[in-house]
C-alpha cells in the first residue's frame, strides 16, 4: 500500500506561497479564431478579427493561480494547507476565499493590499486547449519582506513556493531561509520570468531548497548560468537513451548555450535540492535524486484545458515525496493528478482526493525508468 494513503500525510501541515486569482475561461470553436503557423519553429499564434464579436462555447469564472491551485490540491490530498496569497480589498476576494474556505484551506496566512487590485486573467482555449492569457497579477505583486517575517510556519512541514511575480519574487530567498529555520520540506516551483530576472538570487537560495521543479523552457532558461558557475557545456558520454526520452537526448539549449539533461541535475544537487523535477508537457517528465534520474510518461487523458497542469503534477509529487515514498510512485501520482486536471477547463475541478488518488495508482498503468 502506498506511504500517501496511510495517517501521516493529514496529521502534517502545509505552507503553500504563491498567486491566487480569478480565471475567466474563453473557449471558442476552431471555426471561429485563426491558428497561424509561425516559420520560425515556435509556438502558433491565434488570431482574432478586430472589432467583431466572436461567440463562444463557454465563458467560465473559476478561482485560480499557483498559490490558490496548490493548496487546494494539498488539501483534497489530505494536508492541512494554508495559503499565503495576497488578495485586493474587492469582490474577487471574496470569491477567492470562499473558493479556499470550500476547500478546507486556512485563511491564516492570507494578506490584503490597500491599493492593488485581486489578479485576473483571461483565458481564450482554442484548437488543441493549450490557452492563450492575458493576466493582470495586481496584488501578487506586492508581497513584502516584512510580510514574510510575520508568517507563521512553525506548524508547516512543508513549504511550497509557487511562481512569484515581480517585487513578490525578491521574497524567494527570505521565505526559504525562514522555511528552514522551522525544519520544513522546501519546495518551488519558479515561473520564467522570475528566473531570468533574478537569476543570481534564485541560485543564492537553492541552498535552503529541498526541491526543484521547472519546466523544461525554464530549465533551459537556467543552464547559461548553471554553465557560467562550472557546468560542463559539452556533453558527456551516456548510455543509450530510451526512444520516448526526447528530452534527455536533445538536452538543454538556450542563448547559445548547451547542457546535457544529466549534467543540469548533477549542477542543480551541487547547489543544494536533493530532488530536481524537470517537465516536459506531453512528453513525460524526469525526477532526478539520490537514487538516479527517472523518466514517467503522461497518464492517458482527454484535454479539455492545460492550465494548472503544472500545479497539480508539482504538488502531488511533492506531497509523496514528503511522506516517503519512492520516486517512481511519486511520478505515477503526479501524472495521474495532472491527467485529471486537464480533462478540466478550470485549474481545480480535476484536483484528486486522497482516495481518487490512491484509486488511480491501483489501476495505472504507468512505468517510470530509470534513465540515469
């Protein structure tokens, strides 16, 4: 039986920092918005007529943002979470912390501004559902130091930091460091912007960082300045990579730079997580720790919509890795949550319960290997 279905996952609280806003979800037939192909490689770009009215299949208001879908997720996981998010003094407050107050998550570490608004951002799905957003981030910005040094941990054996926005990410160090001074599990999950902003800071503070998780445009985003503090940019020799490992084979490139997938976990650990999460959408994800580097692919799923997906693999893999289980079953977990999140146009809908999950990993099919 797993580690996660037993009492000691409800009896441990979780510390969960991050955004919480309101997600207005568009979803407009393919008939009525262009896809443009770019000739460039990148992704394709969705166009729409100016000045005309589109119908939609469907506008939804849902509560979302990493703080919010973290500790909702924690929650139905069987964590006594709390999120530390901050909200303006509006309407869509109260909606976030209804939707939190619904889902058992503490208001205890919620915080008000005075002078921003609560975030917002709108959503418009299309073709295959990986939307387009538009975002105002209003009061997720402003988290302060001091703010930071009111918290109360203490009862948190886990932290989690979800991506920060603008001044709310010079907090990134300092949350860590007070984090640790309690004994907590530490975990983050950093945006692109956030990491390519404050690079130097985000490498100073891995120290105090249990684990890692980025996607795999972020860790590519991270390897210039891995490769500037001594990691090898040549590749080296390694064995023959498993056919559905594409990332593994291809490696990390970003400004001209070019890190093997081994070479960024073994210069992440030198830093100080012990666990390093690298995801690669629908091509599986790869956990790197103590015991080697393991590849899972993604559980079978019909997208609806591919927000939150993010948030709910990070956070299912974080809480079995927290409560001791293998890395292997912790992949599994967490590509079965993510599976069930985008069969969902909102970010939580699809969130498992503890016993969903515990369900779920009975009958998955999934078979992580190890690739390193």
């Amino acid at each position: 039986m797993s580690k996660f279905a037993t009492q000691s996952a409800p009896a441990r609280g979780a510390a969960v920092v991050g955004s919480a806003v309101i997600d207005v979800i568009t979803v407009i037939a393919e008939d009525n918005i262009e896809r443009v192909t770019r000739r460039d490689g990148g992704a394709p770009v969705l166009q729409i007529e100016q000045g005309r009215k589109l119908p939609a299949e469907s506008i939804e208001s849902h509560v979302g943002g990493g703080g919010a879908n973290v500790s909702t997720s924690l929650s139905r996981l069987g964590w006594r979470a709390a999120a530390m998010c901050k909200l303006g003094d509006d309407l869509n407050a109260e909606a976030v912390r209804a939707h939190l107050a619904r889902e058992a998550v503490s208001h205890e570490l919620l915080l008000q501004s005075e002078t921003a608004a609560t975030g917002v951002s709108v959503m418009i799905s299309a073709y295959d559902r990986n939307a387009a957003i538009f975002v105002h981030r209003g009061a997720n910005e402003l988290l302060t130091a001091e703010e930071v040094a009111a918290a109360q941990f203490g009862a948190a054996a886990l932290v989690y930091v979800a991506p920060l926005s603008s001044g709310s990410a010079d907090c990134f160090g300092p949350l860590l460091l007070k984090a640790k001074a309690t004994n907590a599990f530490t975990a983050a999950n950093l945006g692109i912007r956030h990491l390519t902003s404050r690079t130097r800071d985000v490498l100073e503070a891995m120290g105090q960082l249990d684990l890692l998780s980025l996607n795999a445009v972020e860790a590519a985003a991270l390897a210039p300045a891995l490769i500037a503090r001594g990691a090898p940019e040549q590749r080296k020799g390694r064995r023959v990579v498993p056919p559905e490992c594409e990332l593994m084979r291809r490696g990390l490139r970003s400004g001209g730079c070019d890190l093997s997938l081994s070479d960024f976990f073994e210069a992440v650990h030198g830093l100080g997580p012990k666990w390093c999460l690298v995801t690669d959408g629908a091509a599986g994800a790869y956990l790197s720790g103590a015991g080697g580097v393991f590849f899972c692919g993604p559980a079978r799923a019909e997208v609806a919509g591919t927000a939150g997906a993010g948030d709910a693999y990070c956070s299912a893999l974080t809480a079995m890795l927290v409560v001791g289980s293998s890395a292997e079953e912790a992949m599994i977990s967490a590509s079965l949550n993510a599976a069930s999140v985008v069969s969902h146009v909102n970010t939580t809908d699809g969130l498992m319960s503890a016993s969903q999950l515990q369900d779920a990993l009975g009958k998955a099919d999934l078979s992580p290997i190890q690739v390193g």
